[in-house]
C-alpha cells in the first residue's frame, strides 16, 4: 500500500474522502457508466494522496464486493441486496478496508467510513450504529495479517488480501472440496460463470492466475505521441515534474510507478497520450501509411483515432465513427489541434444501417465486448456481464465486421479487436467472418491474458481483402 493511506492527519479530512467514495459507488451502481468516469469527476478537488486513498477504497469495494458480501453475510441478517444502496456501500467500505488495507488502523477505517456516512443525503444514526456495530463485529473476527503462505493455500479462514493473507477465527470461505466455483468466486470475488468458464478453458492453475491478475490494477502507461521530442526527453520531463516513470521496452511508451500525473509538461504540450501497452499494439497492427484513408469504426473514447491519425500525414484522412453522441463528443475532444484530416460522424443503432459513402483502405473495428481481459482497471465489469450476455455481444460484433467489411477496398486492410479475452467475442468471431467472406485472409492475430503480459488483457486479429474485384 502506498504511503499516503497512513493515517497522520485530522479524522476529518479522511471522513471527505470516504463520503466521495460512498457518492460515487452509490452513483456508479444508480447508472451506467464505468466508475472511473463517475471517478473523474470528483477526483479533482482533492490532493494527490487523497486521490490514491478515494481511488483504492472506491476501486477496491467494488472489485471485492462479492467475497465482502459473503463475509458480512455471516452478520448481517436482511442481505446485501435489500439493504439502501448507502448502507451496503458503506457496510463495504469499512469491510475492505479493514481486510484489505494493512496500513490502515481499524479504528481509523470504522470511525472514519461512519463520519463519511454522517453527512450522506438520506443515512440517519440508526443507519450509522447499525454499521458500526457490523464492523466492530468483523473486527472482532480477524486474528491477523502476515505476509507469508498459508500451510494450506484452501484453508477457508484465510483471504489473500494485498501484500500477504488475513487471517479470521471461523470459517469465511466455501469449502473447495464441495465447490471449487463457489470458493474461487468468493476467494477472488468474480461471478460464478466466469469462474467456471476459466476453469474449464485454463485449467485450475492458471484460472488462478488471472483471477489474481484481473484483482490487480495495472501499472499506468501513456504512449508517446508523435508530437514528443525522444523517448528520453519525456521520462526526463515527467522525472522533473516529480513523477516516477521509466521508458517502456517498445520505446513507444512510459510506464508510471505511482499514481496518474496532474500537470505535467509532457502532459500539456501533447507528448504522451494515456493508453494501455496492449491497446498501443492493437493500434500499431493496422499501421496505415502516410496517405491512408482510414475507418475508426468503434472510436470512443478516441485514444486508437489519435495513434492513427499521427501515421497518416498530410495526405490521409480518418473517419471516426460511434453510435454515442456524447461519447464521440469526447473522440472531438481528444482529435481536436491535432494536424491532419478528420471527421467524426454518429453511426445508426443497427449494424446492418451503417452506410458511409466511401470506401477505406484501412479500417479499425476496436468492439464493444464483455470488457474481460480488463477486470483490474474496470472492476465493475465483472458484475454488469452476464454469460448470456456473449450471444448478443457476438451478434453485434458480427454486424460491426460486417459493416466494416463492406467499406473495405480491394487489398485494404482490417483489424479487428477487443478487450475481452472470451473465444466467443474472439477467436470465433473471426472463424464465422472468414466464413461469410471467403475473400479475406488473416495475417495475424494475438490474444493478450493479463497475469502473461503484465498490461490490459486483449485480442486483435489482422486481415487483408484479396485485390481480386470479383469477390
């Protein structure tokens, strides 16, 4: 944990940043945006070490929120689910924070959510004794906290939690011996069908690892933009800003030991770009030349339209497309004073409408998808998904390849990609394509899993329409 959580300032101000967190979880489940959205739009009143403190807790809450549940099941009688969103919310606050952060006393993570939940629209002092007397209970339960491996990995009185294990006095886990699903979902806290799904495609060790691996955010990276003096001159800029950064191995990027910089000079004249080291490569694999006209069929947030359009010159254009108007509004945003030509445009709610006018030499369909091999920055993406939910992902994501590759020229080039590392939304999306459309011809492809890579999980597949004009 870092620093910064250590408790060495008044009550109070710690009680600000646990009520923002309680705002945006209860934000983050009214409606349907990611919490790192709802994040953004807080985050700015704070200091830098507040931000990392209201980013952990938020993050971890609702990452952990099913092996929470299930502990605090064990005293709560009306379950999570039927209680008012602030009280649950607030039930796991204190819970993570009393499992999972080590650096921060118990009586500071108790007393300090219970301020938090003083000041809260709609919480009265029955509601806060009430979660007082929870958290004192599970207090009550945890015998300790070591860093070192448990005799019996499975034992069910122990969690992994950050930097080592925490140890109760009963019993929290399902027994692995009657329900391998169940203890890993509750162990890891990820649905059961996902769990499950893992198992049977990975095997039990490495369903381990990424299960692990989705439970840690990634290290933060920013690409190098083509606006950027060396590689070397950035890490130096940021270095000289106070942050702690190194050049990443692909000389396309830096990584960030700490938090995300705020001002920043790299940052303001445009040097580096925030993105993932593996969204950067699904953006280098279409690599359009200079002059290329290029379809960014799935574009927002806009960070790939960007990496595109810096290849493509004076010469080129890019067309950047979404079916979200304020979402492409934020593709503008991103695209707006760079150099060269460009244009956003809505697309039509159904695939089968997307008619453009133009045909295009290089074409990006980055896909919606069940966000899978990003769990660890995304960690309500777990729960919104459903495995049912593929069909009609896999549905679309057809109808996208389908657009696209109506408006792919003879010879031109596709990619197409995801953030899930699910064959159904992958693998099995482009088999049925080269099904359909005998013409075209995969080049490469590469799945991402995140406990191997180290980054964001992900898929890409590249391919290329024969020059023949008669398929």
């Amino acid at each position: 944990m870092n620093e910064e959580f250590s408790q060495e300032r008044a009550p109070g101000e710690y009680a600000v940043v646990r009520k923002a967190a309680l705002e945006l979880l209860c934000e983050t489940e009214a409606g349907s945006r990611f919490v790192d959205e709802v994040l953004s739009e807080h985050i700015g009143r704070f200091e830098r070490r507040d931000r990392h403190l209201l980013q952990e807790i938020s993050y971890g809450a609702l990452r952990h929120q099913n092996t929470l549940d299930r502990l605090l099941k064990i005293y709560v009688k009306l379950s999570m689910d039927r209680q008012r969103a602030p009280v649950r919310w607030a039930l796991r606050l204190g819970a993570y924070q009393l499992v999972y952060l080590s650096r921060v006393p118990a009586h500071a993570a108790v007393n300090q959510t219970l301020e938090g939940m003083k000041s809260f629209q709609g919480i009265g002092r029955k509601d806060v004794g009430f979660v007082n007397a929870i958290l004192h209970r599970l207090i009550g339960d945890i015998t300790r906290k070591t860093g070192d491996e448990p005799a019996e990995p499975d034992d069910p009185s122990i969690l992994p939690v950050r930097d080592g294990y925490c140890h109760f006095s009963r019993p929290v886990l399902p027994l692995v011996r009657l329900d391998q699903v169940d203890h890993l979902s509750v162990k890891y806290s990820y649905p059961r069908w996902l769990v499950k799904g893992w198992l049977d495609r990975f095997g039990a060790q490495e369903a381990r690892a990424l299960l692990i691996a989705g439970n840690r955010t990634p290290r933060l990276c920013a690409r190098i933009t083509a606006r950027a003096p060396s590689p070397a001159e950035v890490v130096e800029a940021l270095q000289g800003d106070g942050f702690e950064v190194e050049a990443g191995e692909d000389e396309q990027s830096v990584l960030f030991a700490g938090g995300g910089p705020g001002p920043s000079e790299a940052l303001e004249k445009g040097w580096i770009q925030f993105q993932d080291l593996t969204a950067i490569q699904i953006g280098a694999a279409l690599a359009p030349p200079a002059g290329a006209r290029v379809l960014d069929l799935c574009s927002a947030p806009g960070t790939k339209a960007v990496q595109l359009l810096e290849r493509l010159g004076t010469e080129g254009s890019l067309l950047a497309t979404d079916r979200s108007e304020s979402r492409l509004a934020l593709v503008e945003e991103n695209l707006s004073g760079l150099e060269g030509n460009w244009k956003a445009a809505t697309l039509p709610t159904e695939p089968a409408s997307i008619e453009l006018g133009e045909s295009f030499t290089h074409i990006l369909v980055d896909a919606p998808c069940s966000n899978t091999g990003v769990l660890g920055r995304r960690p309500e993406a777990r729960w919104r998904g459903r495995r049912e939910d593929l069909n009609s992902l896999a549905e679309l994501q057809d109808g996208l390849l389908d657009a696209a590759v109506r408006h792919l020229r003879p010879g031109g080039r596709l990619v197409y990609s995801t953030c899930s590392i699910e064959p159904q939304e992958n693998e099995e999306r482009v088999a049925a394509l080269l099904r359909r459309c005998p013409f075209l011809v995969e080049l490469d492809t590469r799945l991402f899993l995140p406990h191997r890579v180290d980054s964001d999980g992900g898929y890409y597949s590249l391919l290329t329409r024969s020059a023949s004009k008669e398929d």
